[in-house]
C-alpha cells in the first residue's frame, strides 16, 4: 500500500511539474492554431496545424509580408490567418488586379512584388490606414475574405504570427516572412 501511495505522489509531481512548464508556455509564448478555408492555398491549406509565436509582437511589430492570426473584427470570437500587405500610416490602393502602397519611402507608390498570391486581387480601392491598423489579405485572393471586405485590422486584435506550420503532406516547415 505504502508502494501505491509513493507511485501516486510521485505521478502527481510529475504532472504538477509538466503543467507548470506547459501551461505558461501554451498561454504566453506559443499558440496552437487550425487553418481553416481555403483563403491561404497554396501556402496553407485547411486542416494543416500551426503555432504561433506570440512573442516576437511584443518586442516588435508585424511586418509587411508575416502571416498573421488575428481576432477577426466583425466577431472577436473568430480567428482569422492572412497576410500583412499594409502597415500602419500606409496608403493601400487596389486597381486592375495591382497591390500598391505609399508611404514615407515610396511616396509616389509602389507595386507590390506578391509570389506567393494565386489570382489576381480584385476589387479597386485606396484606404489611409491609421497609426494602429494593418491591412491583411489572403494568398488566395478569389477565395479570401480579407481587409478588401471589412476593412484593416486593429494591432489589439493581431495574437501572433505564423511560425511553425505541421501538415501530412508537407511535414515540418519553419515559416519566414518574404523579403519585400
């Protein structure tokens, strides 16, 4: 009895020791997060499992290019993935399939150089963005319900971004932001 008793503590420390490094780890530094849809093909697929570093935004913030997991505006219970084309202070003109920016570097705009999009980006608009909102879009942009619809997303609502992405058909892959 005095042998069951041991095992039992001992189970118990161990769990006690897991969870407090687990938990903290889980709610504060990195976030497991489901794709879902297909607004993110071919670079995400749904169904494909990702985590997401939580803490690089709080030392910096996101830039153009990450993919990012956000609260999505119209309803913070939802969870959105896409990526930054805009950043805060930015002009964003959409115009016969073209992404182009302006800013402080680029005052007469610049075309943005998007490999990694399928299709082109419809719809024609010109947005100022505000000193705490990003403009995202999707990769699939015939399929994505993005910042073209709704409109830019608050830095308050950006979790994290796309570090880790784990899936059957391509494995492990660490995620890098492409140089713009």
């Amino acid at each position: 009895m005095r042998n069951f008793k041991q095992i039992i503590i001992e189970a118990l420390k161990i769990f006690v020791l897991i969870a407090a490094i687990v938990i903290p780890i889980r709610y504060f530094l990195f976030q497991p997060f489901f794709v879902s849809g297909a607004s993110m093909e071919p670079n995400f697929y749904s169904g494909e499992y990702l985590l997401l570093d939580e803490i690089s935004y709080r030392f910096r913030d996101p830039l153009r290019g990450e993919v990012i997991v956000f609260k999505y505006p119209e309803d913070p219970s939802l969870f959105f993935i896409k990526r930054v084309v805009g950043l805060p202070g930015e002009i964003i003109e959409i115009s016969d399939g073209i992404v182009k920016i302006y800013n402080d570097q680029f005052p007469q705009g610049k075309i943005l150089d998007e490999p990694y999009v399928v299709g082109k980006t419809e719809g024609s608009l010109r947005i100022s963005l505000k000193d705490d909102e990003y403009f995202v879009l999707g990769d699939n942009r015939y399929r994505s319900s993005d910042s073209r619809n709704w409109g830019p997303v608050s830095r308050k609502n950006i979790i994290g971004k796309a570090w880790i992405a784990i899936s059957t058909s391509k494995g492990f892959e660490i995620l890098n932001a492409p140089a713009y």
